[in-house]
C-alpha cells in the first residue's frame, strides 16, 4: 500500500515544483507539474483545490517579482505549468466519458438480446405448443373416453405452461414499454408482482410525454429491481412508486414500509455482495442519472432516482442534435 498523501503536502509540492518551473526548470519541471496533478488526482483533491494552490503560490511569487515584464512573463509561464498540472484531470474525464459510452453501448446490446429472448419464448415456443396440441387431438381420436380425459388433463397443463411462458416474455420485455411508454409498462408490472406477492403496490405518475427509449427502458429495469428488492428482502407490505418532473429533472422514486437496511452511499468493495444496487448506478451512469437511497433499519428503504430533463426527454435539445 502507498503512503497517503496530504492536501497541505500537495499544496507545498505544487508550490515548490511551480517555483522550480518558473526558475527555469524547464521541459523536467514541466513533467513535475503533470505529476503533481496526477498525485493530486489520485488524492481526490478536486480541481478547486488545485486553483486555489495555484492561486496562493501564484500571489507569493509574484509579490517577489521585479518589475512589469517579470511579473508578465512569470505569470504566463505559471499558467501553462497550471494547465499541465490540470491535464490528468483531463485525462481522466475523457476516461470516464468513453466509460460511460462503453456502458450504454452495453446496456443497448444487453437490451436487444433480452428482447430477443422474450420474441423466442413467446413466439416459438407458443408455435410449437400449437403442434402439440393439434397431436394430442388427433391422438385422443382414437382413444378410450377416460383416456381422453386424461389427455384432456395433459392439455390443459399446457394451457398453463403457456400462460406462464407467455407472462414471462411479457416480463422480460413488456412490449407496452415500447409501443406505450414507462407508466403503462410500470403499471403493468406492479400488478404482475403484486399478484405473486403479498405486496400492494401504488403507481402515481406525472409524466409530460415519452421519454427517450434508453431512458425509458434503464427507469424500468431499475424499478423492476426495486421492486425484487421490496419482495424479496423488505418484509413489507406497501410500495409506492412515483414518476414526475420538476425543474428539469425527471424523478422516480421508489418507497418501501419494509425493515430497511444500512445503505451505503457508494458501492463498496466489501460491502454490497449483490448486484442488483451496483446495476441501478451502472445504468443511471449510463444515462446521466444519480441515485440516493434513504434507508435505516427499521424504517423503511427509499430509493430516488434523478435523471436531468435533457438527458430523459424525446424532445429536449440534444436528443434532437
Ligand atoms: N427494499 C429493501 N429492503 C431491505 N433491504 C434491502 C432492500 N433493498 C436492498 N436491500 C439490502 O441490500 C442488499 C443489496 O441489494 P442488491 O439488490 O444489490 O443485492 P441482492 O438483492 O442481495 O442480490 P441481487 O440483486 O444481485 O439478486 C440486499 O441483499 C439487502 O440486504
Ligand atoms: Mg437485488
């Protein structure tokens, strides 16, 4: 493990490598001034921060100046060593672009593949249960009339086989969510999950139009997991889901009156052994999205998801571009 670095250790290596710098340290100090950024990057110390260092070395050196023209070109020479300084923070946000494009392009993927999933289940899978049935019907023909109520039993368990394969490529991937929209496709699964849990579960929505169909899709599949959450781990027995828009924000949240549970604020390493709270962040990463849980034991577990208007919205500027 490394030794932890101090905000104040940075500040005096920030001021001492500047120094060196503008006392023509050249090209080497200049590779000085990129490290102390990356230092400080790795530190968590924000940009800021790093301004401020900058600015109160920046304000002593210059009170030691002679004269206009040194001050000048100490000055310039200052503000390149700051924008070298502040290229790993650069860096690092083109990094977490191209993550967070990497991310979407695999949610998309991961979608298309589900959605493929339900189309073979439902239709496939019902296709050949057709044929099965027609069989069973030519077979029962020749049978004996207790034969054919046996045969009849056979067929209506198929019945519900059906009923069930069909229920769930519903789930997987509701076509209401692609032909009507978030609030039908909610709706639709809290009265799915309501019926095979003993949760009584409330939908309010005051939505202004359709969202983007990313957006649309990651509030689903999050609430979905809120909801395996409520039913699975909570012990309550209400929830109260709450779609609207404010202030250019589109908002969801999702409540428990269940037992709650110690949340974290970020994912932890040792932590969250689950998945389903890590893949919530990673879609609302996707998209723009925070999420905050409000949870304690005892008290209940909400969820709030906050997705900017210009990221959610069909026809909001850049979804336009
Ligand atoms: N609504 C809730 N009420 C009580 N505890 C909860 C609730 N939601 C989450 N938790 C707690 O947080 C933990 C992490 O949830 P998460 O969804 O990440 O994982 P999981 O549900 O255990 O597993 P997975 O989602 O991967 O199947 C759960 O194991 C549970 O202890
Ligand atoms: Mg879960």
């Amino acid at each position: 493990m490394g030794i932890a670095i101090t905000t104040s250790d940075l500040e005096s290596l920030y001021s001492q490598a500047l120094e060196h710098y503008l006392a023509g340290g050249g090209e080497e100090a200049l590779r000085g001034a990129y490290e102390v950024g990356r230092l400080a990057l790795a530190g968590d110390v924000g940009l800021l921060d790093l301004a401020a260092f900058h600015h109160s070395a920046l304000i002593r050196i210059l009170a030691d100046s002679q004269g206009q023209d040194e001050i000048r070109a100490r000055f310039s020479a200052a503000s390149q060593f700051f924008t070298e300084c502040v290229s790993p923070y650069e860096m690092s946000l083109r990094g977490y672009r191209d993550a967070v494009a990497a991310l979407r392009l695999l949610n998309e993927t991961l979608e298309k593949e589900v959605k493929r999933i339900a189309h073979t289940v439902h239709d496939e899978a019902g296709q050949l249960l057709v044929v099965v049935y027609l069989a069973l019907t030519e077979i029962a023909k020749d049978l004996t009339p207790a034969m054919q109520t046996r045969i009849k039993g056979v067929n209506d368990l198929l019945h519900q086989v059906e009923g069930h394969l069909r229920q769930l490529s519903h789930e997987l991937r509701p076509t209401i969510l692609d032909d009507l929209g978030l609030v039908p496709a909610v709706q639709f699964l809290a009265d799915r999950v309501s019926k095979r849990s003993n949760l009584v579960i409330e939908v309010k929505a005051e939505l202004d139009g359709r969202l983007l169909p990313g957006v649309e899709t990651a509030l689903y599949r999050i609430i979905q997991e809120a909801l395996n959450n409520a039913r699975r781990h909570s012990q309550g027995k209400n929830v109260w889901i709450q779609l609207d828009e404010d202030a250019g924000k589109t908002m969801c949240s999702i409540r428990d009156d269940g037992i709650g549970f110690q949340a974290q604020p970020y994912p932890s390493e040792t932590g969250e052994k689950g998945l389903g709270l890590i893949g919530i962040r990673e879609r609302l990463s996707a998209i723009g999205g925070t999420l905050q849980i409000t949870s304690e034991p005892g008290r209940g577990t909400k969820l709030l998801i906050v997705v900017p208007k210009e990221n959610s919205h069909a026809n909001s500027h850049r979804a336009r571009r």
